[in-house]
C-alpha cells in the first residue's frame, strides 16, 4: 500500500506543476513561477491602419502613424519574461505590415524568448509585397477576411502554396458582422459597467492581453480608449501595469489580472455585449463621431442577459467540480 502511494503522489505532483494553479478571475494560470495566459499576448506593431472598420477594437482608423521600435519592444518583452511567458506570441496592429522593419520586429520578440511561437495577424492586402525572408520569420499567419477583402480561389491556392514551401501556417477567418465596441460618452452607470466588465471574456477567459509602450494590459480596449480620449480624461498607462524588474512586480501582475474592479476605460467600452452590425468601413474623418454615443444607446441587453446566465451556469458548474 504504501509502495503504491510513494507512486502516485510523484506524479500527482508532477501533473500539477503541469497544469499550474488557476489564477483567480482570469484565463492564465501560475505555472513554475510564471504567468502563463491561456493562449497568446499580443504588441502592436503599428497603430494605424490600411483599412478604416467601423467596428475595429484597436480604434485603428484614427490612430496617428507610429511603429514599434524593436529595440524597445525587446527591452520590456525580456524584462515582462521573467514573469510572464505564452504559447503564442501575436503581432498586430493596426495593419502591421507597414511597419517599416517587420523582420526586426519579429527578431526582438523571438529574441526575447516570451512565447514559443510568433503569429501575425494580418489583413492580407499587402502579403503579396513581402519579401519570402520576411514572411518565414514567423510560425503562423492569420488573415482577416472581410466581404470588401475577400480573394479568388485561385488566389488564395497560390497564397497556400507559397506558405506551405515556406513552411509556414496560414488561417484565413472571415468576418461579416461585427459586435460595437466603444461608446466615447460613456456611462455614469456603476451598475452597469461592472455587468459588461464581468461577462468579458477578454477580460477574464480569453486573456487577450495587450504589451504596449512599457505596459501590459488586460485588453488592447483599455490602451486604445485611453488614446481615442486624448489621455485628458485617461492618462495613458493608468489601466495596465508598467513592466518592471523588480522584486513584486509578479505579486503585482497577479493582482490585477485577478482583480473583479472595472478599468478606468470600461466605462467607454462595450466589451462583448454591444450591438450587432454587417462589417463596414467609413471615412476615416468621420470615425470618431459615429462612435461619439452613450454606452446605453450601443448595448445588446439580450446578450448581455444571455451572458451573465451563461456566467453563472459556469461558475455554479466550477463549485461542483471542485
């Protein structure tokens, strides 16, 4: 009997260090002194866009042009490593394929050693113009297909083609309706900010988390409303954690991912309840007044029941299990 126990806890031990421990209120897990989300992070390589969607959630239509610059995105991704590492890595933007260095970009976050595998997500409109060299820096490729975007089938063979002798994946996901996203006046409702923050799953499931100028964020939202308001009503960085190397920041970075409090930019954001539409795009003078509205006047309320229900189906199925 006792020979039998000296078996199976080694490896009960070894299968949770594994799998980790759950981090409260959120998608990650700690794991051998790391942060591990559920999937990827994210760093935008650019913040303005070839395209200008209504519903983009990186308010990209009305960001001015600027690029990363590797060196700096090295500078925090290796700083943030020491805390935090994932699957995927996902470049983004924006469009980011104009950004002027992408090879070098994708060097510094590989270089950095956060994630095991480094994805673009893309457009597709200018992959044609990229050399071979640059495209094999990266391990997968996702392009967003629009129904103004969408390619020939002969098209999308030869783009196949190229992708597999690169040995590179590639996934197209096509996009036809979207959900609305920002709301610039807002709410004055508690009641109801912390509804939309508590049924998103970028937030809370997802882990879509955003590293941006020396910060990581639960969200690119959160980062994105503080510019479309100028930083006069959010100063730029109050909604993430500024990356450091110092002795708490990891106690630190659990604590917000873990924390039930609303961000600042939740009040302007939608998360996944805002109201359903057909993909558009609109001039980009006009982009920030079509989203100049309340937060009531965007809100899906039947999908925010159906998510709330939904939120605690899941939470009563997590008390069974444990």
């Amino acid at each position: 009997m006792l020979q039998n126990i000296c078996k199976i806890v080694p490896f009960l031990l070894m299968s949770h260090c594994r799998k980790g421990s759950p981090i409260e209120n959120s998608g990650s897990r700690y794991r051998l002194g790391k942060i591990e989300p559920s999937y990827s992070c994210e760093i935008n390589a650019v913040g303005h866009c070839n395209m200008t969607c209504l519903d983009c959630n990186h308010a990209s239509p009305v960001c001015k042009p600027s690029w990363a610059d590797p060196s700096e995105v090295y500078r925090d991704l290796y700083a943030l490593s020491r805390s935090y590492r994932a699957e995927y890595v996902k470049i983004v933007g924006g469009e980011p394929l104009l950004h002027p260095d992408l090879a070098a970009l994708a060097k510094a976050v590989r270089r950095s050693r956060i994630g095991r595998r480094l994805m673009l997500l893309t457009n597709g409109l200018l992959l044609e113009k990229f050399a071979d060299n640059i495209l094999k820096s990266f391990d997968l490729i996702e392009i967003s297909v629009y129904p103004n975007t969408q390619m020939d089938a002969d098209a999308v063979s030869l783009l196949r083609a190229r992708m597999k002798a690169l040995k590179v994946e590639i996934n197209m996901k096509s996009y036809e309706n979207f959900r609305m996203t920002f709301a610039l006046q807002g709410t004055s409702d508690e009641f109801l900010v912390q509804r939309i923050y508590d049924t998103c799953k970028m937030a809370h499931r997802w882990d879509c988390h955003s590293i941006d100028h020396g910060f990581v964020y639960k969200c690119a939202q959160a980062g994105a409303i503080a510019q479309m308001l100028d930083g006069c009503t959010i100063k730029p960085g109050a909604d993430g954690i500024q990356i450091s190397r110092g002795a708490g920041f990891l106690d630190t970075l659990i604590g917000y991912f873990r924390s039930t409090s609303p961000l600042n930019a939740c009040r302007y954001c939608l998360g996944l309840v805002g109201k359903s539409r057909p993909h558009q795009t609109v001039p980009r003078g006009e982009w920030l007044s079509l989203h100049n509205v309340t937060t009531e006047e965007l809100i899906d309320y039947e999908k925010l029941y159906q998510a709330e229900n939904e939120k605690a189906f899941d939470e009563a199925s997590g008390r069974l299990m444990s």
